[in-house]
C-alpha cells in the first residue's frame, strides 16, 4: 500500500507498507538461495538449517538481501500506483523483521508540468525507400563484389586489383609485415603510387597529412615492395552463384532478397516517422525544465563515457587532460550538455504523449519485458534488478512506455494519412463522371428533341 504524506509542486513524499506475507516470501527466497549456494560440510546443498548457515554469514546480510529485493520490487510498484514519474528519490528503509509489515519512506522530485501541441495534426512525410529494379540490380552486384574471388595475374597492377605489399624498413628499423590492398577501395595517393607497378617494383607512396581520431599526422612517405598482384574474378549471376550462397535458384535468390529489401525499407521508414514524429511533438512541447533535471541527465551521460572509456582500458582523468590540452573539453562539455537536454525533452514529451494516449504496462508485462532483457544478457532477472536498483527499474518502465506511446501515435497518423489518402483517389477518380454526367443528359435530350414524335396510331401499336 502506498500514500502520499506530502506534495507540493515538483516535490513529493510518500510512504509505502509492505504486507507481512510479502516480507516473509522474500525471506524464504533469501534463505533458500543462501541454503543453495552456501556449502557446510557435513550437510547436503539445501538442508543445512538456518542456524547454522547464520554463522557462516555476515552480520546483516539476510536483511540487507531481503530488503534490497522488496525496494526493487515495490518502489517502483508504488511509483506506478501513485501515478508519479520520478526524476529522482531518496529512500529511507523502515525497519525490518521477518512475518512483521515493512515500512519505507520516499522523497523525491516529480517530472515537470508538460503541455503537448495538437499533434494529431502533424502529417507525416517521410516514406519508405523505394525498391526498384535498379536497386535490386545493384544489391546483386554487390553481393558479387562480396563473394568475389582473386587470382594471380602476371602483368602491371590494374584497377580492380588485390594488391600484395611489403612495407620497407627505414636503416635501423625492424621491416613490418605484407598486407593487401584492395585498389577499388582505395585511397587515391595509394591507388595512383601502385597502378602500372609491377610485382617486385618498389614504390614510393606519399601520405598527406591528415588526422586519426584526435592525433595529427604530417605528410610523410611510406616505401612498400609489390609481393604479389591478383585480379578480381565476379561469379556469373545464374544458379550456381545461387546455390553458392545456399539457394535454390537464381530466381528464389532474387525473390528472398526483393522481400528483405522491401522489409528493411519498410523499417526503414518506419523509423524515419518515429523520428519525424518525435521532432514535430517536441517544437510544439511548452515545458520549463528545472536545471537539476538537466544536470542529472548530463552526469548519467558522463558517467556512460567513463565507462566506456575504462572498459577499453583508457582512464576519464588522462582523457580529459589530453582533451584540454588539445583545447577541446570546453566543446565536449558543450556538446554534452546540449545532447543531454535534447534527450530529456524528447522523454518528457513521450512521456506526457503516454499520459495523453492512457498508456499502460502491467506488472506481467513489465516482468516479462525485464525477462527479456536478462536473458540477452545473459543474467538471471534478479541479478538484472540487483543491477538497475529502485530507479534503474524505474527509469526502464518508463521508457517501454514511452516506446510504446510512440508506437501507438505514428500509427494513427499513419493510418488517418492512409485513409486519407484513400479518399482523395476515390473522389479523383469520381470526379470526371460527374463531369460527364450533364454532358450526356443533354445530348439525350437533344436526340429526343430531333426524333420526329409518334402518332397516336404508333403508340397503339407499341403497346
């Protein structure tokens, strides 16, 4: 059960009581998986009694397990029920006894007041990639290009060539090894140093000075040896390239790969709307974002760099020097504050657009969606939970509700543009028969006019 204690404006407190039963259940789970995966000797996995795994235990740390597991459970549980889309909040546990209710405390801060445009009026333009035959003919070729085959050639390098160089030693440096070079990719100074070379010349290749990631490298000259020159060989398009690529025809090749350019056109397309959509709901959004919210974004976004810089074995402090040193960090916090309000604009209007639409994600639902995601992680669900914590779990329901909010208004309008579109063919092609309609009554009259009238001995005939 949870209730608001207090609310005013963007901040809120509310306390929430866990069921006796529900403290129990979790309880059992922690014992059970402590019995599990504590072994004492002279008992089977599973049946040592409590008191004895207790000794085996750190103080508290039945209580720190079983009150983590109601927390990810039952904080964001009493978020939804509260209807409150929490920034972010401080948790105060209550204290905790097994068959006894368990109390917690929360304050936090709301999201913003959101007001949406009318965007049931946005038309939306973006449309999927047209698949025509010359698009199909090239992806053929590609796929030729890809599954192509090299022979040696004993004559000057040519343009389509895989081309086999030694990279020469300077006096006093050890010679690096040979690796080809593929001339229709590439660059121009390397591709015009080899071409009309033959195996065995050596060749000056002159490099321009350029950047690589954040180093600057000045023009120098590179002296490489021809070991080998091979030409490309293409498969003729016909069956046998089919069945190379484990089809059963060329036409069955063709027919698979037209559907699966049609599909990620279609996916294509589809995003492009969502994107459309997304921009037009945001230039249209009134909404006034209190700086911490803006802050907290940033820090999250900082947080996952830092990240991924250490896990490519590169420190945040010897990469910030090195970006100040560059005099870049001033623009890459720029760039980051900037993103990070782009993203929470873009959640706060899908979030209202949820609201507005009556979005809902059941607890089975959500479950389901958190199976899901442990499973490509190859995690148990409880380990994820453990992970995310009270507001991961948060901040992740909300955004399958946002995505489906999404889903949900894209295609209304892609639908009413459909129907409309519908509407405007069929009065198009109505149009020229009601044009046609006068015309044809009055040449019916005058043929009527111009027929001489019958007798009255006529008509007693006809009849």
């Amino acid at each position: 059960m949870a209730e608001i204690v207090s609310q005013s404006g963007n901040k809120v407190e509310f306390k929430v009581t866990v069921p006796a039963n529900e403290v129990s259940r979790a309880y059992q789970q922690v014992w059970t998986a402590v019995a599990r995966d504590v072994r004492v000797p002279g008992f089977r996995p599973g049946k040592a009694p409590k008191s004895v795994l207790a000794k085996r235990l750190m103080p508290g740390y039945v209580e720190n397990e079983v009150r983590d597991r109601l927390l990810e459970v039952h904080y964001p549980q009493a978020a939804r029920e509260l209807k409150l889309n929490l920034v972010d909040a401080t948790i105060d546990p209550g204290t905790l006894s097994d068959g006894q209710s368990f109390d917690f405390g929360v304050k936090g801060e709301t999201y913003p007041k959101v007001v949406l445009g009318d965007w049931k009026t946005t038309t939306l333009s973006a449309q999927s990639p047209e698949i025509t035959a010359d698009v199909l003919e090239q992806t053929l070729t590609d796929l030729r290009e890809r599954n192509a085959t090299f022979e040696s050639a004993e004559r000057p390098v040519e343009a389509n060539d895989m081309v086999t160089i030694q990279e020469l030693a300077a006096e006093g440096e050890e010679a690096s090894g040979s690796y080809p070079v593929y001339l229709d990719m590439a660059e121009a100074h390397v591709r015009d140093a080899l071409l009309g070379k033959n195996k065995g010349d050596e060749v000056s290749i002159t490099v321009p000075a350029h950047q690589h990631g954040d180093h600057e490298h000045p023009e120098h000259t590179v002296q490489v040896r021809i070991e080998d020159i091979k030409h490309k060989k293409l498969q003729e398009l016909d069956d046998a390239f089919a069945a190379s690529l484990n089809f059963e025809s060329l036409d069955r090749l063709k027919t698979d790969l037209k559907n699966e350019l049609e599909n990620r056109a279609a996916r294509e397309g589809e995003t492009a709307r969502r994107e459309e959509f997304v921009t037009a709901l945001v230039d249209g959004m009134q909404v006034e974002i209190p700086q911490a919210l803006l802050e907290r974004r940033r820090e999250a976004m900082l947080e996952e760099i830092q990240g991924d810089l250490s896990r490519q074995g590169v420190k945040w402090d010897e990469y910030e020097t090195f970006m100040q040193e560059q005099g870049k960090l001033d623009e890459f916090m720029a760039d980051l504050a900037k993103n990070a309000e782009t993203r929470v604009r873009r959640d706060l209007a899908l979030e209202q657009l949820a609201e507005d639409l009556g979005v809902q994600l059941t607890d089975t639902q959500f479950n389901a969606a958190l199976s899901a995601l442990a499973q490509s992680n190859n995690m148990t669900i409880q380990t994820l939970r453990t992970q995310l914590g009270p507001n991961g779990l948060n901040s992740y329901y909300a955004s399958i509700v946002r995505e489906q909010a999404l889903g949900q208004a894209v295609a209304q309008l892609s639908a009413a543009s459909t129907s409309a579109t519908s509407t405007e063919a069929a009065e198009g092609e109505a149009a020229p028969a009601t044009e046609e309609a006068p015309a044809a009554e009055a040449e019916s009259e005058q043929a009527a006019a111009s027929e001489p009238e019958s007798t009255p001995q006529e008509d007693t005939q006809t009849e």
